[in-house]
C-alpha cells in the first residue's frame, strides 16, 4: 500500500504522547489528517482536528481512506475491525507485540474487506513530496527526497539507513514501504515490489530483508519477472546459529530462511545482493546505467 497525499488519514490513538507527536509531524508534511479516535475525549479538538469516538462516527463525519494505529497491543484487534467495518481502504498498524489470534483476526476481516494493511510492527510508509504515514523521519531532507528509487524494508531503522545512504548516493525515494518485522503481516515483501513496480516514477527497487522466514524467496519470484532493476540486502549474514534476533519474523527453520537460501534465490531471479548497505549507491548506478 502506498500512501498517496490524496488520501484523506484518521489517526486512531492522536491523543497519547506517540499519537500527538507524530500527527503534528505528518501535518506539517502535508499528510491530510481529517482526525482521530480516543472513546474517552470524543468531541475534543486535538492537534487542530477533532477526536472521535469510533472509526465509524469518523468516517460519516470527515471521511477517510487510511487508518494509522497508534494503539496499545490489546487494543489493535478491536480498533482494527473497527475501521475495516467503517470502510476504511487502507489500515497502518504500527504496534507491535499484539497477540498472534488478533492479528490474525483483523488480517483476515481485512482481506474480506479488500482493505490493505501494512504491520504490525511497521514504522509506517512515506511518498516523498507527498505525505507519510507512521513514523519515519519523512521531514529530513538528507533520508528523503523525491525520486525514483523504491524501498522495501522489514526494519525501520535498516530502512533509515538505505534511504540516508540512496539520498548520499544522488538519488531519492518514489515511496518507502515498511512492510513490518513480526511473522504475521498484511503486506509481504512480494506484495510491496508488485506495488512498487507498478508505481509510476519508480525506475528501481530496493528490497531490505533479514533472515527469517520465506518473504525474500517468494519476492524473487516475481523480481525475475521484472524489467526494473532491484537491488537487495539481507540483514542477520553473520548471525550465529540458534541467536535470537530482534524481530519476532526473524526465525530460521533449517534451510528455509537463512541468509545463504535467501541470497541464492534473489541472485538466480537476477537481483543484485549487498554485502553491506554501503553499496546500495554504486550498485544502483551500475544497474540503472545497464
């Protein structure tokens, strides 16, 4: 899902500390709030818009296309269909150490809807130039600048760091997508880059991934189709067997998910794979000019 600056947003959450905070950053990006959610200050005004009780009460008041949850983890479930059944398209579920049921639950009453999420345990998507959604620095000038370079990442803070070193490079972002790190997401890694692929701008893709899972393989199924040039990094190389990594989708079972499966797969479908995210520059200088 890509977040357009079209797109109207309702903050469920803004009045906490998190909420309050990020919603004035999104604001003053150009993220077209049109209000939030707290059951206990329904009718308040907050950061300039007004606090609803209910995603549903929202949605025949100001109307919106996307939801962001800034929600506490035994909370998300009810929140989450609470938007899904207001009509919301698209949900961004920032939380993380929601109960594994909830999310399944909201996930599946989500693809009945035909509604998109990314999440949870996702630090949320930017459209440079456009808006962002979450909690990325979209306001920093030397992480984002509209371009043409897609970004794909489980982790916020590896995200962070190829965005900062694509901008270094001369580039800049189409859109960042951070698809989340816990095993059970709404928007895989393959459903990014089909997204990517089809957005208008993007000339190349950047796919962060990490051991863990079978995100990368599937993904590389479909990068063999592609006529745009992608580029990959998978963090947790030099892991040793058995460590616990900070992701709950970090999790290698045998072969399946391991840096070595990973790497072999995207290599065969064609992507570059980085050593380090030092090389994300000169790889995509190489590959574009190819």
């Amino acid at each position: 899902m890509i977040v357009r600056g079209s797109d109207r947003v309702l903050i469920m959450g803004i009045t906490g500390k998190q909420g309050t905070f990020w919603t004035e950053r999104m604001q003053a990006y150009g993220t077209k709030v049109m209000g939030g959610t707290n059951p206990h200050k329904a009718g308040a005004v907050h950061c300039n818009v007004p606090v609803f009780a209910t995603a549903r009460d929202a949605m025949i008041q100001v109307g919106f296309e996307v939801a962001v949850l800034f929600i506490p983890p035994l909370m998300v479930k009810e929140a989450a269909v609470d938007a899904i059944e207001a009509g919301v398209k698209g949900l961004v579920v920032l939380t993380e150490h929601i109960p594994v049921h909830d999310v399944m639950y909201f996930i599946a009453a989500a693809r009945e809807r035909g509604v998109s999420v990314i999440g949870p345990n996702t630090a949320g998507g930017v459209t440079p130039g456009e808006c962002f959604v979450g909690f990325m620095p979209a306001f920093n000038e030397r992480i984002f600048q509209k371009g043409s370079i897609g970004i794909i990442s489980r982790s916020g803070s590896l995200g962070t760091l190829f965005c900062l070193n694509v901008v270094q490079a001369g580039f800049g972002e189409s859109a960042f997508i951070g698809i989340g790190g816990d095993p059970i997401i709404g928007t895989t890694t393959r459903d990014a880059l089909v997204a990517l692929d089809g957005f208008a701008g993007t000339e190349a893709v950047v796919i962060v991934g990490e051991i863990g899972g079978s995100m990368e393989e599937e993904a590389a199924d479909y990068a063999r189709k592609m006529t745009k040039p992608v580029v990959a990094f998978i963090a947790g190389g030099a892991a040793p067997k058995g460590k616990k990594m900070g992701h709950a989708g970090a999790i290698v079972v045998g072969n399946k998910g391991s840096h070595a499966s990973k790497r072999s797969a995207l290599e065969a479908a064609g992507v570059t794979v980085l050593d380090t995210p030092s090389d994300v520059g000169s790889a995509l200088k190489a590959r574009l000019r190819s």
